[in-house]
C-alpha cells in the first residue's frame, strides 16, 4: 500500500505548471476584425481586442497596447503614421532632430494616445484583472529620445553631445516617472520596452552609460511605489548586455529565438529570476503546429524544469492563425 502512494507522489511531481506569456498587440486587432490602426486610436476597441485575445488564449499576462514603442514618443511631438491596412502604425517625424527642446518635455495624460492606452488597461482590468495580471508597455528613456531625435543623431550624439545627450534622458527619465505613477495608481503593472537599445544597434559600452542607469533608476522608482515585477524587453541577442540588463533591477529577461537560451537560464539561476524564452513568431504565423510544438519542448529541456522559466513569442503578426497560439497552450495544459 505504501508503495502505491510513493507511486501517485512520483506521478504527481511530474506534473508542471509552465506560464505562457505569448506577446499579443496588433494580432488582438485581428481578432474583433479591426485593423491596428483602428484599434490604436480607440480605446474602447483597445479594451475589446485584449480581452477577446485573453478569452480566447488564457495566456498568463496581458500588457495592453498595439504600438506599444510610439505612445510616449507621439505625447512628446513625434507625428505617427496611421494606416488603413493592417500595418502597424509608425513614427514618421523626429521633432528635436535639429534642436534638443527640452522645456517641451512634461508629463500630462492628456497628450497623444496616453489616456487611450490607460482608459483601455483600466477597462481590461476590470473584466478580467481577476484572472490574470494587466499591465501597460512603457518605452525606455533611451528609446524614447531615439524616437525624438532619431536613432542616428542620437547615437552620434552619444559620441560627440554627450552632456546633451545625459541631459535629454533625466528630462525623459522624468517623464516616464510621472507616467509610471499614472498606471499604478491605476492598479495596472508595468512591462519596460527599450526597443532601440538591442545589439548590434548599439555597443555594450553605449548601453552601459547611455541606457542602462536610467532603466536601473526609472525601475528603482517603479519598485518604490510598490510594484516589483518589472520585466526589461529587449529583444534580439542581447548576451553582450546580459550581465548590465540583470543589474537594472528587472525582475524578468528575455531569451530570444536567436540566443544561447541555455545561457540566459543559467543567468537567470543565478539571481533566482525569471527568463522568458521566445518562439520566433514568425513560426508562430507560419507554422506548422508540428514544428511549432517541437520547439516548445526544445525550449522546455533546455530550462530543465526551472521554475521560473516562461515560454513566450515575439510580437505575434496580425495575420497568425489562431490555432497555431492554441496549440502552444494546449501543449502546456497538457504537461499539468
């Protein structure tokens, strides 16, 4: 008999509870028949289309947005091109391009779209918050000044402005702060987007002075009001960066289809973080299930059953099938 019960306890151990975390913003579009343009700009829209993607995929968090990296950006004066296809709206001009106009930079949810995004994640929280976490995607201060400046004057800039280049970051570090207060105090979470900031684009050296100590400040910020899951995302092979992105303070890194994953587990160990580990969605869209499942174990066996290991995508494309994001989760549920 008591052989029997050891049997059961070995069975049960076996089993696994994996997040899935797959990255859901124009592709929520697609799912209420809208395009990314029409959902952006509309908060009612923006509120729908997650919590349908949510409904329909119980993936394990929701960060609210369609074109997450041009939301602060457009409040500070980028012009943003909106489309009647199912292309994702994107930054057409570069307002401090001949001039660094640092009185312009305050914070008020009035401008842009900000009010849209957190009228929407304030919405999807309250249908869903109780079943999954709801947060917001904010850009780095880096990432926003790319933006502002455009990426090739910044980084020229880093080399020959440097002191200007510092002073633009604190202003746009400011910024995000008071932004940052905004979604908390919204009971919303926050995920850090610095999508300019991901090797080769820069040099670690650049990424250590220029990028790094304000992520590592606006997160000891987030931290003081409470919230301490800040994930970093930056995607790409970011290995160079690794050891200065897990010094931010991040509570989660991300392992990109294009990594060592194995690496970035063992980084990850270390500091008993999480590491999320990201399919290519390009498979993801084109499948098949098959290839795609088998990449889920792939991934699986490298994490050798670390807990804190989450399996995720890259941004999905508008177009991927739903079944294919099904048949992920399933495969997970499964395991359980």
């Amino acid at each position: 008999m008591a052989s029997n019960n050891c049997k059961n306890i070995n069975i049960k151990s076996k089993k696994r509870n994996i997040r899935f975390i797959p990255t859901i913003f124009e592709h929520s579009a697609k799912l209420i028949n809208k395009t990314p343009s029409e959902t952006a700009v509309n908060s009612e829209l923006l509120e729908e289309a997650q919590v349908k993607a949510y409904q329909l995929y119980k993936h394990d968090a929701v960060t609210v947005g369609i074109d997450v990296y041009n939301i602060e950006a457009e409040a500070l004066g980028c012009e943003v091109k909106f489309h009647e296809d199912n292309s994702v709206p994107g930054i057409i001009t570069h307002p401090f391009e001949e001039n660094y106009d640092l009185e312009k930079i305050c914070f008020l949810p009035e401008k842009g779209r900000i009010n849209i995004v957190l009228n929407a994640a304030k919405g999807v929280k309250k249908r869903i918050g109780d079943y999954v976490s709801v947060g917001v995607g904010i850009s780095g201060p880096f990432s926003i000044c790319a933006e502002l400046v455009s990426f090739e004057k910044l980084v020229t800039d880093c080399i020959d402005n440097e002191d200007m280049v510092c002073r633009l970051l604190e202003k746009v570090l400011l910024f995000q702060q008071d932004y940052c207060k905004e979604i908390i105090s919204a009971g919303l979470g926050i995920t850090l987007f610095e999508s300019w900031a991901s090797p080769p684009l820069i040099s670690p050296g650049t990424y250590r002075q220029f990028v790094m100590p304000y992520e590592k400040e606006l997160i000891a910020y987030i931290n003081s009001l409470g919230v301490f899951n800040v994930p970093l995302v930056i995607g790409g092979n970011t290995s160079s960066i690794l050891d200065d992105m897990v010094a931010t303070g991040t509570s989660l890194i991300i392992s990109d289809y294009n990594t060592d994953m194995e690496y970035y587990i063992k980084k990850a160990k270390e500091r008993n973080m999480a590491v999320r580990g990201n399919i290519d969605p390009k498979l993801v869209e084109k499948g098949p299930k098959e290839e795609i499942i088998a990449k889920v174990k792939e991934m699986l066996d490298k994490a050798k059953g670390y807990d804190k290991f989450i399996i995720g995508t890259g941004v999905l494309p508008y177009n991927t099938p739903s079944e294919n994001v099904l048949a992920i989760k399933g495969y997970l549920t499964s395991l359980q």
